[in-house]
C-alpha cells in the first residue's frame, strides 16, 4: 500500500510557530544537556536529539496529553514535545528526588505518565511493542486516543518491529510508528545493516501505509503524522512513517565519532529543518526577528531556570533503595512530586 | 467446612472461573494469547474451538467477546510487549502465554520492561499485568514444554510468582494477581490442571506471599512447591508410620516468598527439606535453604536437604522422566538421611 503526503494542507501561523517553539526548546535544552554533561555533574550516560527536532515536533503537534508516545535512549525531544516540564526533565537527568522518576531513571528512562509518555527505552526497540499495548487499550475501551512508538534505524531490525507492525495491522490498532533514520546504530550505518533503502517500504508487508518523510523540513513531518494520526484515530489502523534525519552530535555525548565524514555531518548541519523554520517563517512575514529573538531569550531563560532548579534539588535518599521496585498503595503514589 | 466449600472443581476449571469473575468485575480486564478463543474470524461454530490449550478460558469468549478474549499471533514478545503497554495504559491484561518455555521468547517485555517499570520510572508506572504459563513434568511434554522457569523470575525484582498446587489456591491466588497493581507471573503445573478440590463459588483472593502449612508435624519441615506438595505429604504419611512426623509447608507464592512461616516451622522441627522439581542450581530450593541458614540455623540439627530436579533439562521419556522428578521416595530418603 502507498501513501503520499498531503503537501497542500495550510498550517496556520499558531501552528508553525509553535512547531518552531518545539524544536527550538529541544535545540537549547540539549544544547545545555551537553555543556553541563562536561562539568562531569550529571551521572551516566546522555545521548542527544539535536539535528532531529523536526521528528518530535512534528509529531507530537497531532497529539494531546491523552495520547500514548513511547521513546528511545535518545527521548529527551519526544518528551519535550510531549509537553514535560524541563525543570523535572533537567532534575531527573541529574539524578534528583524532583526528576520526573525520582532520579530512578536517568536520561535513558524519563517518563511523565500524566502527559501519555510511557517512557525513554534503553533497549534499543524497547517501546514498539508497548505502544502496540497502549493503542490497544485505547482500542478496547474505544477511546479516541493515538499511541506513537518512536524508534530509530538500529530498531528496525529488531523482531519485535515485525512482530508488533503485524499486531497492529490485524487488529487495526490507533498506533503511529515512527522510525527515525538517522543513517546511523551507534556506529553501524543504516546502509550496510538493512536490507532495503528505505525502512518505510517494509510496510507493505503488513498492508499498511508506509511514508518517506524528509525530516529536514518539519511542516513536512507535521503533515505526514497528521494524516496518519488522523488514519489511526478515524479507525483504519497504523502506519509506518520513516523519517531521514541526521543526529548532528555523536551516538553519546564523548562520542568521537569517527565512523562518520566530515562532509556528511556538513552537509546535514546545512540542512537544519530548525534553520529552515525559522528562515520560513521571516520569509513568509509569519514572524519578525524581534519576536524570534524574543522567543530565543524565553526558552533559554526557561532552560536556565531548569537548570538551576535540578541543581538546587536534593539526591534521593539513600535508605529508599527499594522503594518502588513494587507499586505503592494509590493514596501516596505521586504525592512526593 | 460448610456446604459451599464442598463444591469439587478441577484446577483448570477453577482458573477458568477466576478469569470469569475478574472480567465481570472489572471491564479492564482482558484475556490474550495464543488459541485462548481459538479459530478466531473463522465464525459461530468454529470460533472458540480451543478455549486455551487446556480449556481454561474456554467460557470467556462467549460471555466477552473478541475484543476482550483475544487471539493472538504466535509473536511471544509482540503480544507480551503489547500487554505490558496496555497495563501501562490503564487496562489490566491476563495473557496466556501457554508453556513457561515458551516466555523466553518475550523475555525483554518482561524482564527490561514489565519489571523494571515501576522502579526506573520513580513509582508512577502502575502495571497490573497477569502472565499464566503451565509448566512442569509428567506428561512427557519433552525439554521446551515442561521447564518449571519460576527460579529465573523469582530472581527478578518487579515480578511477583506464584504456583498454587490446589483449585482453591489456584484460583484465590489468580484473582489477587489480576488485581494486583504489579506484574505477577503464575505458574500452573500441568499435572495438578485435572486433579479436584474444594472451590467456593464466589469470588475470593489469596494474599499474596503467605504460605499454608498443609500437614502439621513437629520433627521435620518439608517445604513443597506446586505438584510436589501432594508428594510431599504421600511421603510424611509413610514417615509417620516410622515415627516421623513431618510438617508439610507449601509456600504458594514464591516471589515474595513466606520467609517468616517457613523460619517459624523450622524452629519448631529444626529440620529442613525442600522439594522443587526444577534444576538445583540457583533454584527455590537453594533460596529457602540459604533464608533457613541465615535465619534459623541455630535451630538446625541436621543439614538442610534439597530434593530437585538434576541439573538437566525435562526428558522425553516417560523411564527417564520419572527418573526427573522427585519422587515419593526420594522425598522419604531424604528425611530418614536427617537422622
């Protein structure tokens, strides 16, 4: 089955400066992620979204805080679009009790349940599989609701990608997935490890719509989830959307990221879609310098205010070693936030 | 026992009922797996045909339909996965997963992600799921059809395990797992699914992590898990025409396990033996042994026993698969060898 993008769909001025608005707060969000990372203050490991924002954004404009999204070690974008607060992101990252899990998770394992994300995944398709679980639920109690899984081109070869497309496709399940390709697995490329050019041609074995999506321009993402988010929600199942992407940054942060030429990373960096955005929408009179600036100045002060917040909040507490390993009773889950 | 409690249903059947009355209290409860309906589109007269491969859910697809008793592909981690989302998103999934074997499969779904979810995301992950496998030897299922598995989830943090080895507990303990707001696995042993005994009609639950002490004694404690309790009391009734008298405790949960009762019987007998028909190494019967060392060893007068499984996997063979398990008078042997 194929699918085309519906290019001639309007998106209003709301729409794209909030798009803009997205990826610009992922953009100075990771930006910050990486510098404080190299103050050797946050533990672990960080692996960051930028050169992809155009995915996230673009996807999460279709969905509302009822929809599922399940994400990867590389989720920080996808909670940001799905509207976390980048206070308890910033806190969770740096291991804080204030961190949306409590500083139990990490970078690779943010999740904010009350907003539909079920969570960053550090096993590299981890979160297919239960976003097939989330649309079903939503299929079951008949529910508008939409469930996105976010992977990327290492996961696609993953057999539960197969396993899940082909449950969903029979029981015609409100489910996006969509895979970011960003050419890379770590340091395996995409070309060498799979076995067609494009990911998304693999929908046809499961009869379902299957979509090429240039990620360098996020209006062209927006439409293309649109149509598939409008595809799940109307009842007639899930969609398969890949979207060409380029991580700007190494796989991790300390990354050197010598499996990769010069020229490509160039070339990428010269496609920004957040550089296009923002050029687009001087171009076309949607918004002036002034305000673009403006805009900047916000989120960046927003990002410091996460930031410091994370900094300021305590570590959790030591003799909780084992606290949530099981389910509290409901009355004081969620109270310690 | 009263009227009510005399009522015989066979292990099978009093899954089956608990199953039916979780999903007529609550309609977020769903049923998934391989052939739990059976023959599914193929219309009236044909679907249902299987009722799940020993006829457990056999009455739910009348009463519920297809989209709450579904059939699934045979794609382990997909239906697995599938379910632990679905419980991440408000429903509360039974999934058939057929043999405890097979769940290597859709490992990753329960280990990295069923387990796991409620820990590394600070509490807020709520995932009432049920897993039921069978499990266990004597039917001559062969290696990838009869491996008992629970050591390797009870290893688990996350998980909770139970394994009845009578139609009342199993059919108590499967209620207080589906509404349990964790993941729990439940392991039903394949021999037990025929045997009878007394079931309420009603709803009730077995609380999780409490043992039942099935024969009282006072010279040794005879831990049995699953269809080694009834093996274990045949074996005190020929102890007894000796002289010995063995307390039989089954500890019915097995993650988290009734430390506290089987300490108790220790101290009180100050012998142990554990019959677990799975390999020894890293088993239940190696956690009880070490909880009985740590804790009561003062109390001790003879080293703890184990009586297992050998360090192989199930034979197909009925000769050699009698040889597997432990038998009446392995269980004997070995508390006579306590002196």
């Amino acid at each position: 089955m194929s699918a085309s993008i519906e290019r001639a769909v309007h998106v209003d001025r709301k729409t794209a400066i909030a798009l803009y608005r997205t990826m610009l707060t992922i953009r100075l969000f990771e930006r910050r992620v990486s510098r404080e990372f190299r103050t050797g203050d946050i533990p672990g490991f960080v692996h960051v979204y930028i050169g992809e924002e155009a995915v996230a954004a673009g996807v999460c404009a279709n969905l509302d805080e009822h929809d599922y999204v399940t994400s990867t070690h590389r989720g920080h974008g996808h909670c940001i679009a799905k509207g976390c607060d980048l206070g308890a992101m910033m806190a969770e990252i740096f291991g804080r009790e204030t961190g949306l899990c409590r500083g139990r998770g990490g970078s690779m394992h943010i999740a904010d349940f009350s907003r539909g994300m079920l969570g960053a995944n550090a096993i590299v398709g981890g979160g297919i599989a239960l976003a097939t679980g989330a649309a079903l639920a939503a299929s079951v109690r008949g529910t508008s609701q939409v469930s996105v899984a976010f992977f990327g081109d290492g996961a696609a070869n993953q057999g539960v990608l197969h396993e899940s497309l082909n449950l969903a496709a029979i029981w015609r399940l409100p489910a996006i997935y969509v895979c970011e390709n960003n050419g890379f697995a770590e340091s395996t490329p995409a070309a060498y490890a799979t076995s067609v050019p494009d990911i998304a041609s693999r929908a046809a074995a499961y009869g379902i719509p299957g979509v090429v999506v240039d990620g360098a321009d996020v209006l062209e993402v927006y439409r293309a989830a649109r149509t598939a988010v409008q595809r799940a929600r109307g009842g007639d199942g899930p969609t398969l959307l890949e979207v060409k992407t380029y991580r700007f940054m190494g796989h991790y942060e300390g990354d050197p990221d010598r499996y990769r030429d010069d020229s490509d990373r160039e070339a990428a960096r010269n496609r920004d879609a957040l550089a296009a955005c923002r050029r687009d929408l001087v171009a076309t009179g949607q918004a002036n310098e002034a305000e673009l600036e403006a805009l900047e100045a916000e989120i960046e002060e927003e990002v410091a205010r996460a930031v410091e917040f994370a900094r300021s909040s305590p570590f959790p507490d030591p003799a909780e070693v084992t606290r949530y390993v099981y389910p509290e009773p409901l009355a004081t889950a969620g109270a310690a936030r | 026992m009263s009227a009510v409690l005399e009522r015989q249903l066979s292990l099978v059947d009093a899954v089956g009922e608990a199953l039916r009355q979780a999903m007529e209290a609550d309609p977020s409860v769903i049923v998934m797996g391989e052939d739990v309906a059976g023959g599914a589109g193929r219309g009236a007269g044909k679907e249902n045909a299987m009722g799940g491969s020993f006829g457990a859910t056999k009455s739910l697809y009348p009463l519920f339909g297809a989209s709450r008793v579904r059939d699934t592909p045979i794609s382990e981690a997909g239906f697995v996965g599938a379910a632990v989302g679905a419980a991440a998103a408000g429903l509360r999934p039974v999934v058939d997963a057929m043999w405890a074997d097979f769940t290597g499969l859709a490992f990753d779904q329960i280990y990295n992600q069923a387990a796991k979810m409620s820990y590394m995301f600070g509490g807020q992950a709520r995932l009432p799921l049920t897993i039921r496998m069978a499990m266990g030897s004597g039917l001559s299922a062969a290696a990838q059809h009869s491996g008992t598995l629970y050591a390797i989830y009870t290893h688990l943090p996350g998980l909770k395990v139970v394994a009845p080895s009578t139609p009342y507990d199993a059919k108590g303990l499967l209620l207080e797992a589906i509404f349990d707001d964790g993941p729990v696995l439940v392991f039903e042993h394949m021999k037990l699914y025929v045997t009878k005994g007394p079931v309420p009609a009603e709803p009730y639950r077995v609380p999780l992590g409490v043992a039942e002490v099935r024969r009282a004694g006072g010279d040794v404690t005879v831990v049995a898990i699953a269809a080694m309790v009834d093996r274990a009391l045949e074996a005190a009734e020929v102890l007894a025409e000796e002289g010995i008298d063995v307390e039989v405790v089954d500890p019915r949960t097995l993650s988290p396990l009734d430390e506290e009762s089987i300490v108790a019987s220790v101290e009180k007998t100050g012998a142990l033996v554990v019959v677990d028909e799975s390999p020894p190494r890293c088993s239940l019967a190696s956690e009880i042994a070490a909880v009985v060392s740590e804790r009561a060893f003062d109390f001790l007068n003879a080293p703890v026993r184990r009586v297992t499984a050998p360090h192989a996997p199930v034979p197909f063979a009925p000769a050699l698969e009698a040889a597997y398990a432990p038998s009446v008078t392995a269980v004997v042997e070995a508390v006579r060898s306590l002196g």
